[in-house]
C-alpha cells in the first residue's frame, strides 16, 4: 500500500538561515524584481510573486535600496560579525576609509 500524505501536515524542516543568507536573499529578491517587464499598466509584472508581491501593499522590491556589508557612512564603517551588524566610528573619514579598504580586502 502506498501512503499519501498532504503537505500541510508535515512539519517544515527548520532551516539555519544566517544573517549572511537572508542579505543575499533580499538582494536577489530586488535584483530580480528589476528584471521583470511590467504590463501596460505598469502595475503587474506576472511574475512567480504576482498576488503575493510585497509591492501590493508598499513599494515594488525594484525600487528597494541593496544592503551591502561592509559599508562606508561619513566617517564610520559598517560591518557584520557574528551575525549582529557593528559599527566603528573614526575620528576623521580618511582614517574610516583607510579601515573600510582593508575589510574589503579580506
């Protein structure tokens, strides 16, 4: 006898999304927002999230702005360890841009 079982009753494996994961998967979301061609009316896109879109209650992913670490802001770098982000403020941006140099380097 084969055995059937309906989706909704099996317990979803619980995945360990990182906090590394889930930047990429936003980025991916809005970069693959921007591809799609909208229709003539420039409010759908028949896209796969078509009817479940964030953009039917606020702005279309498209229009979302990338989150990128690390990142340089006035004389402050912006970086992620262990999950958490973290900020170092320099005393003057040459010495933030030097620091942020050396992260992208990593």
């Amino acid at each position: 006898m084969i055995e059937v079982y309906d989706i909704k009753d099996m317990e979803p494996k619980r995945l360990d999304i990182t906090p590394e994961l889930a930047i990429a998967a936003y980025n991916t979301l809005i970069q693959f927002c921007r591809q799609q061609d909208l229709t003539e009316d420039e409010a759908h896109c028949n896209c796969i999230f078509d009817g479940k879109c964030p953009a039917a209650a606020r702005e279309a992913p498209a229009d979302w702005e990338e989150i990128h670490y690390p990142k340089l802001v006035d004389n402050s770098v912006f970086y992620l360890k262990d999950g958490k982000v973290k900020q170092i403020t320099y005393g003057n941006r040459q010495e933030a841009e030097e620091m942020f140099k050396e992260m992208m380097g990593r």
